[in-house]
C-alpha cells in the first residue's frame, strides 16, 4: 500500500483527475462565455448582430467558416489565460514534488 501511494504522490494522479475534472467544468463555463458574451458582442462590433460562429465567406461551392474557427479560437484562448494565470497564481510553478516526496522519506527514516 506504501509504494501505492508513494507512486500516486509521485506521479500526481490525484491532481492529475483533479484537473480533468475542473477542466471539464472550466471549459462549459469558458464556452458559455464566449458563446453568449463574446460572439454577440464581436457581432454588433463587426456591424452584424447575431452569433459570431456563424458568419461564412462562399467561394465557390465551399463554405469558409472563419466565424467558428475565430470562436473556437477565443475559447481556446481564454482557457489558455485561466490556465496559466491561475498555474501562476496558486504558485503551481514553483512546486516540485519530488523534493517534497524525498523530503518525506527522509522524515520518515
């Protein structure tokens, strides 16, 4: 059971699934926002109200999307900001569990 739990503080599993989990929860929030603040308001800004997702260029007989890449872009963009920024804020970067781990073995002899 010892190595168990020393393979998943070693390994970060528990944060690992802590992550998935917020991320999952983090990208409906970030999803919600874009679609329902940003679009409308990047609708009126480009002179046509409505859902930024759906704004196309036709040439030809293809249908160039660029409202749904620009919006799935500013998606991805914001949950980059939230990432880094909060990775930043909680001091995440200044972790290193495996001097803490090694710290507790150490305690531990």
């Amino acid at each position: 059971m010892k190595d168990f739990l020393l393979f998943v503080r070693t390994q970060g599993i528990v944060g690992l699934a802590t992550g998935f989990i917020l991320g999952g929860a983090i990208s409906k929030l970030v999803a919600s926002l874009v679609e329902d603040i940003i679009n409308p308001v990047l609708g009126i800004i480009l002179g046509k109200a409505g859902n930024l997702s759906s704004y196309s260029v036709w040439i030809g007989s293809a249908e160039i999307r660029w409202g749904n890449f620009l919006s799935i872009f500013i998606d991805f963009a914001v949950i980059a900001a939230i990432v880094y920024f909060g990775f930043k804020g909680l001091g995440l970067d200044k972790l290193d569990v495996k001097k803490m781990v090694e710290a507790d073995l150490k305690k531990k002899k």
